[in-house]
C-alpha cells in the first residue's frame, strides 16, 4: 500500500478517535441538556452515531491536512527581499478615440 494512503487511514482513525472523545465529552458535561435527550429518546443510539460520525468526517480531514501541511519543506536560507511594489512604476498609456467618431453621452431622465 503506498505510504500516502497509509499517512490518510492513519490519520483518520486519529480524527475519529478525537471525535469519539469530544463526543463523549458533551454527553459526560451534558452539554445543552444532551444527555437527557439522547437517554430518553428511542433514537438517541441514532443521534449519537450520527454526531460521533460527523463530527469524525470534519476531525480526520482537518488532521489529515495538519499532517500534510507540517510536511512542507523548511526554507534555510532568508526570507526577505525587496517590496513588489519597488519594481513597478505607472506607465503613461494615452487614450484617444479613433478618428471620425463623435463621443455620444447617455442622458438619464
């Protein structure tokens, strides 16, 4: 298997963990009464997949692309230089109408 797609089920059995954590974290603060509805709710097994599982899809992306961001390549060498704006100067661009035209003005009313 290349490491690439070992890097990413890694990375989001990791995510999934961190959701299964924060989950059960609102259930144990019974954050907005959370706990009291999903244990008196004949769905609440439901709901509380469907929130370790979301919350899972948003956790393993964002640790999949923390991973891959940190792999950058570090610059050595410095990182300044002279402004962008050094290098340019505005350039005088004359603007005329070709011969034999009249200018025409739209009149609102």
């Amino acid at each position: 298997m290349p490491k690439l797609v070992k890097l990413y089920i890694k990375n989001v059995i990791i995510g999934f963990g961190i959701a299964a954590g924060f989950v059960s974290l609102l259930l144990w603060f019974n954050v907005m009464n959370l706990w009291g509805l999903v244990s008196q709710s004949s769905d609440g097994m439901l709901a509380v997949f469907l929130l370790w599982f979301m919350n899972g899809i948003v956790f393993a992306g964002v640790q999949f692309a923390w991973v891959i961001m940190a792999m950058a390549r570090k610059d050595d060498g410095p990182r300044g230089g002279t402004p962008v704006a050094h290098f340019f100067e505005p350039a005088r661009v004359k603007a005329e109408a070709p011969a034999g035209q009249k200018r025409q003005f739209n009149k609102r009313g």
